[in-house]
C-alpha cells in the first residue's frame, strides 16, 4: 500500500512573537476556547505539577476546530500525555464514548477528571492511567490516539523532577516520546484508526512521518502553526538550550529561525488490512 504525502499546500497561521497564549480567549491561570460548538474553560491548580496548556498543544485543537479531521462523535480514544486534560475534555465534549488519559505525571490525572467535571462532562467515560507509554499495555486498541509529546531536548544543567519538565522536555534529544509513539503506534491503534499529533518542527517531523509512512499509515498536514519557542520556563538555561537545538538544526533534525519554531498538527489513519504486530 503506498502513503499518501503530506500536502504541500498547507494553512498556516503565524502566531504573534513575543505573545504568550495568543490561541486563548482567556489566560494564563485559566483559558476558554470554543471547540467544536461547545465553549470549554481549561484550568491549572498547580502550574508547576501540571503545565498550562500551551499553544503548541492548543495548535492541534485549533486546527481539529477549523472543520478538518475525523468525526469525534462515538470513539474510542487515547490522549497520550494528557496534561491537564486538554484533550480529553475536548474529545467527550464532541462526543467521543470514552477516553482514555495517559500521563506518566500522578497529578495529571487528577487535574484532568477536575476539569472533566468542571466543564459539566461524564466522568463516567474518562478513564485516567498513571504510566510510561513505553509501559503502558491495554485491553483493547484505540479508534482514535492523540497527543502532543514533550519536545525540547534534555540536559542536566536545567534537568528538574516536576510537572513542567515532564511535558516539555525529553531525551534522545527531544524526541523519546516521539520514538515511543511509533513503536508503540499499532499496538495501540485499531485498523482504520486515526493518530492526532501536535508535532514540533524542533523534533524532527520528517523523520516521524517517514517511520510511520514506512508502516503503511496515510499522513496528512492539517495546518502549520508558526510561534515562539517556549524558552520562558528555562530562561536562566536559554543559551545551553539553544546550543543544542542548533547542533540538531546543523544535523538537519530540526527547523527554527532565530527563537521561532512551527507546529505541525498531523493526521495519520492506519489502513484497514494492517497487520497486528
């Protein structure tokens, strides 16, 4: 079966520089966006056990609003680093069956049923899991995943055990949980399903797409997202995080120009003849 390409004629919004949350009706302490038809209101109890959802996660929900993507109603679905439960909120709001929310962060699950609850939705079908992806074994398999993996690169000198350090960054040079979303891709996924990923231009996209791609997914661009890199959370460590991002530029793994990156929210369905593996 031959993929399809990523469309080269893509929509790309450019967000302002120096903005922060510019894709909020309302931020930082709490955020409103409207998905879908339905108005939903986002809060952080502890910002530094559970990141506020930025725009780099907000792209993928910005892009899914725009009219692109599946149909929500009915699914089955898997939210991949659920944060604060942006996602999940947002998928049981447009009628998704169940959702699952995988976080390797214990706080996450919490601040996920609080604003489950908080936005009038069924907690009855949100399940919350506290797990390594890598390590993560389900019963059944997914009509829907989706996720926007932490994607600056690791280093010891700003390395910190919180919240803020589990969603934003990861090893192998940013790229962990990418690499683990594709191994892990079609235990995971039913046939004929459907991955959602917010995918930063600082982790090497072509390289996910050719890994899935070669699996036999069909990959699409659903919109490009131009916006700042979020150095503000490691402004003490900016200089070191910035060298090796440019050492991963100079290796072609990443796309940025001087502090401005983009976002790709990518769609990716899995054939309907796709072997288990």
């Amino acid at each position: 079966m031959t993929a399809a390409p990523i469309r080269t004629l893509t929509r790309r919004r450019t967000l302002t520089a120096g903005e922060s949350g510019s894709l909020w009706a309302a931020s930082p302490s709490c955020g409103i966006l409207e998905f879908r038809g339905t108005r939903l209101r986002l809060t952080v109890d502890d910002p530094a056990e559970v990141l506020f959802p930025t725009d780099c996660g907000l792209s993928l929900i910005a892009a899914l609003d725009g009219g692109e993507g599946p149909d929500l109603k009915g699914v089955n679905a898997l939210d991949i680093g659920s944060g604060s439960g942006l996602y999940s909120v947002a998928l049981l709001a447009a009628g998704a069956e169940r959702v699952t929310a995988l976080d390797i962060n214990p706080a996450s699950a919490a601040q996920t049923a609080a604003n489950v609850v908080a936005n009038g939705l069924d907690t009855t079908r949100l399940t919350c899991v506290t797990s390594p992806l890598a390590e993560y074994t389900p019963d059944e398999r997914f009509d829907l995943v989706i996720t926007n993996p932490p994607h600056l690169p690791h280093d010891p000198s700003y390395a910190r055990a919180d919240g803020l350090e589990t969603a934003l960054v990861a090893r192998r040079g940013g790229r962990a949980v990418y690499d683990d979303v594709v191994e892990r891709m079609d235990a995971l996924l039913a046939p004929g399903g459907t991955l959602l990923m917010a995918h930063s231009s600082l982790s090497d996209i072509p390289r996910t797409v050719a890994e899935l791609t070669a699996r036999g997914y069909e990959s699409d661009t659903l919109e490009i997202f131009e916006m700042d890199i979020p150095l503000l959370a490691y402004a003490e460590h900016m200089d070191t995080m910035l060298s090796l991002l440019k050492e991963r530029r100079a290796a072609g793994r990443a796309e940025f120009d001087g502090t401005r990156f983009t976002v790709h929210a990518l769609m990716f369905r899995r054939p309907w003849d796709a072997p288990h593996r």
